[in-house]
C-alpha cells in the first residue's frame, strides 16, 4: 500500500494502493504513553534534522507513533514499508512512497523540468512517460548508483518541503540503505525522513549502520515499555464503556511487559470480554502471539528448542533475567557448551532474550505461556520433574514444579507451606488460589479439606483482588464434605465481600444470613457474622431488621473477654450505631485497645476509626471526622492496602464537605478508575465528582456521574449514598429551573428514607427536597417533611440533619412570603454550616438568606449577595458565583469592576479559565451562557479571548492546550 497525506492545509489523509501497507490504521483508540516521544521526534523534524531512527520491538508502538506524527505534520507526507523477501527489490519501499505521483500532475510536472529525474524511469513506470530521457549510463558503479541517488532525491524535493516515513527498517534492501544515508545529508531542509526499525533484528546499531562504519550521525528514538500505569490507561481506552480495574491492569502488564500491541491482543483474545473486565485470570495467549512464537521456534535445532523449553517450564513468575546458564545445564541434561549455543541461537532467533547479569527469560509472559502451552504434555511433565530435582527454589516454585510433575505428595506439602508464605508477606490472592487448587484435588481428607477451606475463608477478605476472592470462596463452597462450621466461615467471608461489590449487597446479606444459621452452634463465630448484618450502612433493609443485630453483636461484645475478637466486632458495631446517629458508637469506640496486640488488631483498630469518621461524615460531625480518619491513617501501616482505600474515600468525602477542594477531582477521578468494582469507593468517588462538577456547572457531567451510581437498584448500595445522590439531582434539576423533575428525584429520596429509616442521613436530601416541593408548588409536601423531620430527631446526634430542618422550615416560610422569619432560618442554618465547618453549604445559606432579605426590604442584603459571591469564587464553586451576582444585578446591586486590578496579560483570568474548561468539555456558547448566567455576547467575547491567549485558531483546539485549567 501507498499511504500519500496532503500538508496540514487539507487535513484530510489520502491512502491509496492495496491494504496492508505502510501508516496502516492500528486502530488505537488514543495515543497512550507516547507523548514525550512524539514531542521529541516533532522537536529534532523542527529542528531541521534530515532522518529519525525511530527503534523498538514488534509491538512497541512505532506506527500508533507515526499515524500521530502523520497527523499534525505540516510537510507532504509519503510512506513506505519494507517487507521481507529472500531477494528485496532495490528501492522497494522508496518506490512504494511515490509511484502515485502521476496523480499529482504539479510535482510531475515539476519533475519533468529536471533532467536528473530521467534516471528513475526504470523504476517508476507509472510516471515514466512524463519524466525526461535516461541519462547515459557511465558504467561505473558508484558513480550510476550516485545519479539515482541525486534523482530520488530531486524527485522528493520536487513534492515540497516532504516527510518521507519508512517502516520496518531492518528488513530494508542495501540500496535503500544507502539512499537513506545519502538523503541524510540533504542540506536544503526539503527532504526529512522518519525510519522505524526493530533493534533486536538489526546485525550493527542500526539500520543505516555498516560493519566497521557506524553510518552517518542521525538521531535517534527508542520506544521502552509502557509503564503499569499507561497500560491501564491503554486498556482502559480499549475497553471503552467498560471499567478495567487495577487488578486486570496489573496482570496485563505482566503479560505483556508493557507492549501495547500484545495488550491489544490480550483483551482482543480474552474469554469474557463483556462480563471479565475486572477478573485478571480469562485471557487466552493470543493466536498473532501462538504464531509468531511457533515461526521463530521452528527453525530452532533441537538442543536449543530443549533449552528453549526448559526456560518456559522454569521462568513461570516474570521476564526476562531469572534463568541462569547453570540452571539449564541441570535441567535440559545438556554439556555447557551446548546450552550456551542454544542460548545464542534462541536469542539470534527472538526467541529469548538476555540481560547483563547473565541471566535470560522471554520478552514477556505472554511469550512464555506460548511456547510452554505448545510443549507435548508428556515431554513437559518430564520437564517439571526435572526442575523440581534441579533447582533449589522457593516453596511456590518447588510445588509448582510437583504440581505439573505428577508428583502429588511433594505437592501437597509444598503448595501449603507456599502458601502460608504467601500470607505472611500479604499476598493473599496468591494464597487462596493455591490452597483452592490443594482443596479440589482428589484424594484431600476431611480434616484437611476443612484446615485448608479455613485458611482460605480468613484470608479472602484481606484479598486485593476481590473479584477473584469471591470466585474462589463460591468454588470453595461448591466442595463437598465440608464441615458447618468451616462453611459458616467461608459463607461469612463470602458475605462480606459482596457487600461491598458493585451490584452485590443484596446477595451479600443473603448469604451472611445463611453462614449465621451455619454457625448457630458457634455463637461466638455468629457474633462475628451477625456484626455484618447489622450494618445499616448496605442496601434498602430498613433499620428495624438492622437492629435486632446490632444488640446481639452489643451482648456478644458484653460477653467476651478483652480480646482481639472483641476488637473485630466494635470495628463494625462502632460505625453502625454512630451511622444512625446513636451516641452510644462512642462509648463502644472508647473500649478500642490502645495497643493493638496483633496485625489483625490493628486492622480492625484502623476500621473502627475508618467507620467512626464515614458515619460522622455522613450526619454532620466533621471535626471528628477529621480526627478520626486521621487516626485511621495512623494505624495503617498493619492495615492493609483495602483498608487503607477505604480511608482514602471517607477522606475524599470529608475534603469535599468542609471545602477543600484543591486537587480533589484529580484524587477522587484516581480513586474511582482504580477500584471500579468496590462499589463504596467508586461510588463515593463518582459522588464526590458530580458534587464537583455540579458546582462548576457542568450540569451534563454531573448528570452522567450521579446516573454512574444506579440509583435505581437501591438494594445494591449504599444508602446515604443513595440519598446524597438523589441529592445531587434535585439539586441539579432546580438550577435548570426544571421544578417538576425536582420533585420527582424528590419523591424517590424521601420514599427512600422513610422506607429505611434512618433520619440521621436527612442531611443529603432533605432540604433540597423540600425547596424542589416548594418551587413545584407542593409546599405541603415540604411541611410534611419537615415535621417528620422534626419527630425523627429527639435523641439523634445529627448536626447536618439538624441543621437541614433549619433550611426546610426556611423555604417553607419563603414559600408562605414569611421573608423575614426565611432569612432568620437560613442565617441560623449559615451559621451552623460554618461551625461543621461546611464553607460551601454556609454559603449557599447565606445567599438565600440574602435574598429572603432581599424581598423583605432589607437594605444590606445586596451587599451580603456580593459577599457570597466571592466565597463561592474562593471554593471554585464558579456556577454559584455567578448566580449570586445575577442575583445582584438583578436586584440593582452593585457588582465591583475588576478593571482597576492587575491585568491577566497572557493569563487566562479565572472567568476566562472556566469558560475555557467548559470549551474543552464541547459546550456551546449558548450552554455557557446559562451556566454563568451572562449573554450570550459576553460570552462570545471571553470565547475570543480564550482562543488569543491560548493562541488556538479553534473550540476544538482548546481541548489541546496544555494552559487549560492552570
């Protein structure tokens, strides 16, 4: 294929010629990992350098690296592809780049005036007939190699100033070789070339290197690996719509040790492509991955396919590095010598590489899992045993070598102790995957099946990867024989998971009542069971079905000695009655030890403060909360990395209640991509970011996250989450002046909450519910909230729920046209928000009060509206600034002109950096309007301005500008 692109001044790519070719689409979804290289290559092109060699191995990203190259290069871009071929044409992938001139009569034309040009007419037909005579052959050589040379080169300068990409270098004939390193030295800036080529298949160091001449001086770009990171981001943009987690994205790093093409392939080839994106274990080897390895294998003698082998059976964990010389020569049965040349052959071949320490591997696991999936059963199994009598290795290593030896008893006492190793260093998943295998195999006892189901039951919960956890613990349930006890154990952890899996609340709770019937004969066992069950926090039960529990768990927690297991159970009885705004929590969070006695004590210690500081976060004690869940990180350090994100959500919800944004979006948009399968964090984090977005006025993006928290399946969440959320919307819908749909989100909350009965949560909900009624004109609506409200809170330590009913008597009173005795409530409710400290909900009080005084005559509420509005500007709540001062101007208020202040200069001002952010997002001028409650004129004015500063000639290019936001 010949891929031809116009300069930038027609942006449209023209590809002609047959498919497969070079610039071939790769379809990326986006350029991942990439952008210092590709500044590097634009920077050294500008620069005014005649070739780039841009390196890397198969795989690595060149291409993605070139179509972006292509896309923004201000030259006529032509490209070619070398192939590989026993005899390569000269100039293969030179002729490929231009044969199609003859459509572009300008530069044929142009070509034609230039009587050097006639030397390529043997190697372009296609514009032969247009181009001038051959010059005479002189008969040396060198000197008719030369005028082809200076002919390529006049030809390509014929096009104009002229990209010239060339792929796949290393498989490139002599004669382009040579070319390349002649157009290298074009002193007129009209001929710039980009040359990708695969290191590991180049004989010197490069591709226009010569034995005992290391060519001309160009510039060079190596691609490395893409970082874990980048490779969840990359995956991540593969997936689409669908959220990949940490743990899917780790094992994607390892299986492909970074390189995007074989992470393409990876999720291309993955079992479940729908339903496992969160699950690290369904990925088959890739057929493009099956191939390549079985092609460069083939070729292989038999000594170094032996070795070959034998580093696939031994390099099970990662890369490359961690076989040694010596430990083939023990296994493979093979002299020295012989191994060493199978290595050199193996390497020669890309089969296996090496490092400086001596050691080698595979380029990544996937590569290993080819060739060692590809090894006949027997043969391997000879292997296995061989290395298993071999190698002095850890526990793990030495039973997975019994395992797939056929050597059952040395496996059993291996796999436990391996994974009792992996328990002690915090690999949990690792553990119970291996006890699992150990539990399903036949011939396993009763006494151990139940010793070894136990382990897996105390460990799951603490597992990183909770969708495998889960998996494991439901096969582990499948075994038969178990004991009640030990099933009521397993169940219980079961349980316990899925309350906090996205979607698993309810069938968490099932199966927690379930292991507490298990475990009816064991009531300290149960205790520790029903402590899950009474946790009000989950799901739609209603708090009468939670409380029976919470006494139980009171009188087990009576009963028991001062031991660790009472700690367990005050770390989950804490937060429940501190949830309902019991003040009982606290006499029960003084009984905590101050010395935690085990690592397991001090994780539970870590969850009671974790809980204690969510439950005040939720019904309006922040200082507490803040002390609390800085206490939480304190213990940390024996937490655990579940415990220690969970307190790194409550923070993100503290942080947004008492104002401090600064950075907030960025930590919460981290938390939520990190853990999407953790329902109480992604939740809490999408939260946090409509709540954010929502102040911005970025009422499509906060539509979008409240509607991420299916609010709809409120049996499956968590239910102040559910009522912040139905929040959010109400509140949303009122400032779209869209009453009717404000009551509606209204109506769902306040079912919710009455039906669970916690009013203690009435903090989220209540007042904006009770404004939607009002604006809707169901005013009796509000009062009736109100005085249930009011029934629900004697003997509740509520302060936000408190100060809600301040605000739902206000707007009752606003509605009755009572705008003094509105104003005196919401300036009580203000004050109140303050002391929380609540800065951005005080100030949401005291506009309203401003305004009640407003209509009640009050001569100093304009000046108060003012006031407000630069504490919303302070907070970066720019929507609510700028309604306050629409308030203002509407009510012939005087808005204080910026002009005498310094000027921005090139800065963007902070009115011009929101409109900029809402630019980038795709909003029109008419969206903006309305969310700054300005013209649409005026609008078009910070537009422009916008557009000059960033030095844009577009909306779109806005989105580009790394100035956005600053």
């Amino acid at each position: 294929m010949i891929a031809y692109c116009r300069p930038v001044a027609e942006p449209a790519v023209r590809v002609r010629g047959k498919a497969g070719g070079p610039v071939r689409r790769t379809g990326w979804p986006a350029l991942v990992g990439r952008a210092d290289e590709l500044a590097e290559v634009t920077g050294i092109l500008a620069g005014g350098a005649g070739i780039v060699l841009l390196g890397g191995e198969a795989g690595i990203g060149k291409t993605r690296l070139v179509e972006e190259l292509v896309v923004s290069a201000e030259r006529t871009v032509l490209a070619g592809r070398c192939a590989r071929f026993d005899e390569p044409v000269p100039f293969g992938p030179i002729v490929d780049a231009v044969r199609n001139l003859e459509n572009e009569r300008p530069v044929v034309e142009r070509a034609a005036h230039r009587p050097i040009t006639g030397a390529l007419r043997r190697y372009l037909p296609e514009i032969a007939d247009w181009l001038p005579p051959e010059p005479r052959e002189i008969g040396d050589a060198p000197s008719d190699r030369h005028t082809v040379f200076r002919a390529f080169a006049e030809l390509l300068r014929c096009v104009g100033p002229v990209l010239l990409i060339i792929e796949d270098a290393q498989w490139a004939d002599e004669q382009t070789r040579r070319l390349l390193r002649y157009l290298s030295g074009d002193v007129t800036g009209q001929v710039s070339a980009v040359v990708t080529y695969r290191p590991e298949e180049v004989d010197g160091e490069h591709p226009l290197a010569r034995p005992g001449n290391p060519g001309p001086a160009v510039a060079h770009v190596r691609l490395g690996p893409l970082t874990p990171g980048q490779v969840h981001e990359l995956a991540s943009a593969i997936a689409g719509t669908h959220r990949v987690s940490g743990e899917l994205a780790r094992e994607l790093f390892r299986l492909s040790g970074g390189n995007p093409l074989v992470v393409k392939e990876l999720l291309r080839a993955k079992r479940h492509p729908v339903t496992g994106w969160d699950s690290s274990e369904l990925f088959d080897v890739p057929q493009t991955v099956a191939d390549t390895m079985r092609a460069r294998t083939a070729a292989l003698r038999s000594d170094a396919k032996l070795v070959v082998d034998c580093t696939a059976v031994l390099d099970s964990k990662t890369g490359p590095g961690s076989i040694t010389t010596e430990v083939l020569t023990a296994v493979t049965g093979l002299p020295p010598d012989a191994v060493r040349a199978g290595l050199v052959a193996a390497v020669e071949a890309n089969v296996l590489t090496g490092t400086a320490e001596g050691g080698y591997g595979f380029r990544h696991a996937v590569a290993r899992r080819a060739v060692y999936e590809a090894i006949p059963g027997p043969r391997r199994e000879t292997l296995h045993r061989r290395a298993f009598d071999a190698i002095e290795g850890t526990a793990a290593e030495l039973a997975e070598h019994a395992r797939h030896g056929g050597l059952a008893r040395e496996y059993g006492r291996y796999a436990e102790l391996a994974a009792d190793e992996a328990i002690a260093q915090g690999d949990g998943i690792v553990a119970v995957r291996a006890l699992l295998r150990l539990a399903v195999r036949p011939g396993t006892g009763p006494a151990d099946l139940d010793r070894i189901a136990g382990k897996i039951g105390e460990v799951a919960p603490y597992c990183d990867d909770r969708v495998e956890a889960i998996r494991v613990l439901e096969r582990t349930l499948a075994l038969p024989g178990l004991a009640d006890r030990c099933r009521g154990l397993v169940r219980t952890s079961l349980g316990q998971l899925l309350l906090r899996q996205v979607g698993g609340v309810e069938a968490g709770r099932l199966a927690l009542i379930r292991a507490a019937a298990e475990l009816a004969d064991f009531p300290e066992l149960a205790a520790r069971t029903g402590s899950y069950l009474a946790k009000p926090l989950y799901g739609a039960t209603p708090l009468a079905a939670h409380l029976p529990w919470m006494r139980k768990v009171d009188a087990a927690i009576r009963r028991a000695d001062d031991t660790p297991g009472t700690t367990f159970l005050l770390a989950n009885n804490v937060g429940s009655w501190l949830d309902i705004g019991d003040p009982h929590g606290w006499s029960l969070l003084a009984r905590l030890p101050e010395a935690p006695r085990t690592d397991e004590e001090q994780r539970d210690v870590e969850r009671a403060y974790n809980n204690a500081a969510d439950a005040c976060a939720w019904t309006g004690r922040y200082r507490d909360g803040l002390r609390l869940i800085g206490m939480a990180f304190g213990c940390s350090t024996a937490g655990g990395q579940k415990q220690r994100v969970a307190s790194r959500s409550t923070k993100l919800h503290l942080d947004w209640l008492i104002g401090a944004w600064d950075g907030l979006a960025a930590r919460a948009g981290k938390l939520r991509a990190g853990h999407p399968e953790i329902h109480g964090i992604s939740s809490e984090a999408s939260m946090v970011l409509g709540f954010l977005a929502a102040a911005k006025g970025d009422w499509t993006e906060a539509s979008a996250l409240f509607g991420e928290l299916r609010l709809d399946r409120p049996e499956n969440l968590s239910a102040p989450i559910v009522l912040a959320g139905y929040g959010g919307l109400v509140r949303l819908s009122l400032a779209r002046e869209q009453f009717a749909e404000a009551a509606a989100h209204a109506d769902r909350a306040v079912e919710f909450l009455r039906h669970k009965g916690i009013w203690a949560w009435a903090g989220e909900v209540a007042a904006g519910a009770a404004e939607a009624y009002c604006r809707a004109g169901r005013a009796d609506d509000a009062r009736v909230l109100a005085g249930e409200l009011a029934a629900s809170l004697p003997g509740i330590d509520a302060p936000a729920a408190a100060t809600a009913l301040r605000v739902c008597r206000a707007v009752v009173h606003e509605a009755d046209g009572e705008h003094t005795r509105a104003r005196e409530e919401f300036d009580a409710a203000s004050r109140d928000y303050d002391g929380f400290p609540a800065p951005y909900f005080a100030a949401q009080c005291a506009e309203q009060a401003a305004a009640a005084g407003i209509c009640a005559g009050d001569e100093e509420a304009t000046a108060r509206l003012s006031e407000v509005a630069a504490r919303f500007e302070a907070l970066g709540a720019t929507r609510d600034a700028a309604r306050c001062r629409h308030r203002l101007r509407a009510a012939g208020g005087f808005t204080p002109s910026r002009r005498g202040r310094n000027g921005y200069g090139r800065s963007l001002s902070p009115r011009e950096a929101h409109v900029a952010e809402l630019l980038a997002k795709g909003h029109t001028n008419r969206e903006i309007s309305e969310v700054l409650l300005i013209s649409v004129r005026t609008v078009e004015q910070h537009v422009a301005r916008v557009l000059r500063k960033l030095d844009v000639d577009s909306r779109g290019a806005v989105r580009e500008s790394a100035l956005v936001g600053r």
